[in-house]
C-alpha cells in the first residue's frame, strides 16, 4: 500500500469514525429536549424554567469549546476526543438519579461537556485533508448534529416504553461503547498538532480579527437556532398541536433530521461556490421561512353586507412541518458555509477559530430557549420564539450586506469563493 493511499484510508478512517463519536455526543447534549417534557410535568415547571433546564448542557457545552479547539491543536484531537467522552459517562448515568430541579441544573452542566466535541472534531478531521476538500470534511463531521434527531427517536420510545429514567442510563452506556470503539480505529498525526513554541495567547491574537465577530455572529444563528429550536420543538408540538410526545418528537425531526445530515452537502456546495454565496442565500432562505413561522393564529371579524364573518389565518400543522424542513435545510447549509470561511481564512488556526465561533453558536442554542419560555411566560404566543429568531436574521442581514455583499458579485464569472478579505 502507498504512502498516499494509507493517508487516504487514514482520513476516511477518521472522519467515519469521528463523526459517529459526535452524533452520539449530539445526542446527550440534546436529551433534554425530550425528557425534559416528563420531568416539566413532575416538577410543575414554567416555561422559562424548562427553557433553563433544557439550555444547562448548552451552557457548558459552549464554554468548554475554546479551550478544548486550543488543546486539539496542541495534542491531537484523538486523545482530547476520548478524554471528553470518557469524562461524560458518569454524569449521564447519574442524571437517572436526579429528583429535585436543582440536581437536573448541576448534573445537566457536567453531560453538557459532550457538546465540546465539535470543536475537538472539526480541526482533527479537517487535517486529515487538503484545503478545496476541508468543507466537505468539515460538513460531513458535522452532519453528527443529526444526534439531535437520533434522540428524537430513540428517547420518546423509551420514555414511553420505561421511563425517563432509562434514558440517561442507556445513552451512558452507548457514550462508553462509542468511546472504546473510537479509540480503536481513529489515527493521530504528529505532523497535524501546533508547535509546543506557540503560546495560548498567541493562538488567540486572531480574536482581534473582526471577521471573527462576524462568523461568530452567522453561526449563533444557524447552529444556536437549531440547538434552540431542536430543544424547543417537542414541546412546541406537544402544546400547539396537541400531539403526544412520540409524535411530536417525530415531526420535530423533520427539521433536527436535515439540519444535521445535509450539512456534507452544504459543505460541499461550500467549497464548489464559495462559503460567502452560500451563507448569504442561506440567511435569506431563514428570513422568508421564519417571518411566515412568527405569524401567530390569529381570527378577525370583517362586516360584510351579509352580516360579520369570521376569518382564521394560522399555519397548520403540514405547513408548519413543512416550513421547518425548510429552515433545517437551509442552516445545514449554513453551518457547513461558515466553518467553510475558517478553513479558508485560518489554516493554521483551526482549533483556536472553530472554538470560538462553536462557543458564539453554543451560547445562542443556550440563551434562546430561555428567550422562549421568557417570551411564552410573558406574551402568552408560542410563535414569539420564531419572531425573536427572525429579528437576529435581521441583524446577520444587514451586518452581512454592508461588510461583503456590497464588495463582491455573488454570481457570475467574478464571483469570488470565499469571504472578502
């Protein structure tokens, strides 16, 4: 076997088997969004308060990802990888323990460690391949969001069929067989890890960068929405449609699905058009969908000459499915894009960069569904948390518009394939 061609195996190999240690992590890190229906209910909770209890785990989650994407960069993503998975075993099981609201807050802040995987993963796949295939590397590792969806499967069935106790003793068990099982076929790389000369603070001068800021700012939208929203989506179903949790958790898929999966297609188009082309239609694709999604049921009453008549405007429950498999398709896209402008413009930086922007990501999946159960508690709309999403879209918009759209032709012969420098 060449040289060439073991590397090549070697990449796949580490890609394959990376991206199943993410889902898996993905899916922990969104086991709220499920079983914290049953525990609302024992515990008598408000809104706001599930909205806190489902955004503990995103909290740390977020936090962590720097550091982890520095230490990546530092002694390889495999043994930072498999330290992170092994650390969260033990929490998880022992959330099945848990019976006051306040244990579920501080054990959730421990399994929340499982969402800095993404920012261990994506600098130690990226360098397993060469720069106009790293979007497809990238989104293909970050299709591992579909752990969101897996949860949706695999969680309402055992609710329902033992418990939500179960729940966080099997995801336990499946974290410790997906941490032996990585070790085992991962790879590292002497040739892939920072010089041990670079200093933490040297890794961070590029925070100075306002570009940073900016992809900090796309990525709240459309990895911090979809953390947001997966969390918030059965519950969502539960209380507008009046659906049991087995099929709300269903249809909430039809948005946490291809919002994770289609992310290697997105990462793909990423590198074919460029992650400035794709980001822009994808924040214009969220603008349309989530304008139509604000739009709370609403009945009014015109005077005709036959006498008043009543009028219902609302969205059902197949358009508004159908419109949040839209809006996951279009932030698939977009998660893939924006780490598309880091591969471009920090290569030597991954870790550190794909930290920060995953912290800025992670702290929106946090602080929106406390937004929502604020908004819920408060105006009494459900659709409110789709008008709060849709004034972020705004800003993403508009900053995107006078810093890039204004500089370069986003079609065309001219048209560049990356973010205007």
């Amino acid at each position: 076997m060449s040289a060439i061609t073991q590397t090549n195996s070697k990449a796949y190999s580490v890609l394959i088997i990376s991206t199943f240690a993410f889902t898996v992590c993905f899916m922990v890190w969104m086991m709220f969004g499920v079983i914290g229906i049953p525990i609302k209910k024992t515990l008598n909770l408000s809104s706001t308060q599930f909205g806190l209890l489902t955004a503990m785990p995103i909290l740390t989650g977020s936090l962590v990802r720097v550091p982890l994407g520095i230490w990546t960069d530092r002694y390889g993503g495999r043994i930072v990888m498999l330290s992170l998975m092994l650390a969260c075993v033990i929490p998880i099981w022992l959330m099945s323990y848990a019976t006051q609201y306040w244990h579920f807050l501080m054990i959730g802040l421990f399994v929340g460690l499982a969402g800095g995987s993404f920012s261990v993963g994506t600098p130690y796949v990226a360098r397993w391949f060469p720069n106009n295939r790293q979007g497809f590397a990238m989104g293909v590792f970050g299709a591992g969001n579909s752990g969101a969806a897996v949860n949706k499967f695999l969680a309402p069935a055992l609710v329902v069929a033992f418990g939500w106790s179960v729940v966080p003793q099997v995801y336990a068990a499946v974290m410790l067989g997906a941490a032996i099982l990585f070790w085992f076929i991962s790879y590292s790389d002497s040739t892939h890890l920072v010089s041990t000369n670079t200093s933490f603070k040297e890794q961070l001068k590029a925070l100075k960068d306002p570009k940073v800021l900016r992809y900090c700012q796309y990525y709240s939208i459309v990895f911090g929405g979809y953390v947001g929203l997966s969390l918030w989506m059965v519950q969502y179903y539960v209380g507008e449609f009046g659906l049991e949790i087995r099929t709300a958790a269903l249809l909430a898929a039809c948005f946490s699905l291809p919002g994770g999966v289609l992310r290697a297609i997105g990462g793909w188009f990423a590198d074919k058009y460029g992650a400035h082309q794709i980001t822009w239609w994808v924040m214009w694709v969220s603008w349309i969908c989530l304008f139509l999604l604000s739009y709370p049921p609403t009945e009014f009453i015109i005077q005709t000459i036959n006498g008043p008549e009543t009028f219902h405007i609302g969205l059902n429950i197949y358009l508004f499915t159908a419109l949040m498999f839209i809006l996951g398709i279009a932030w698939a896209f977009g998660k893939a894009s924006v780490f598309k402008y880091i591969g471009d413009d920090y290569p030597n930086n991954i870790g550190t960069i794909s930290g920060i922007v995953g912290l800025a990501g992670g702290l929106g999946g946090f602080v929106l569904p406390i937004l929502f159960g604020a908004l819920l508690d408060i105006t009494g709309i459900r659709s409110s948390a789709f008008m709060l999403m849709y004034g972020v879209v705004w800003v993403s918009l508009i900053w995107m518009y006078f810093t890039e759209v204004r500089r370069s032709e986003l079609m065309g012969g001219k048209a560049i394939p990356s973010a205007i420098q």
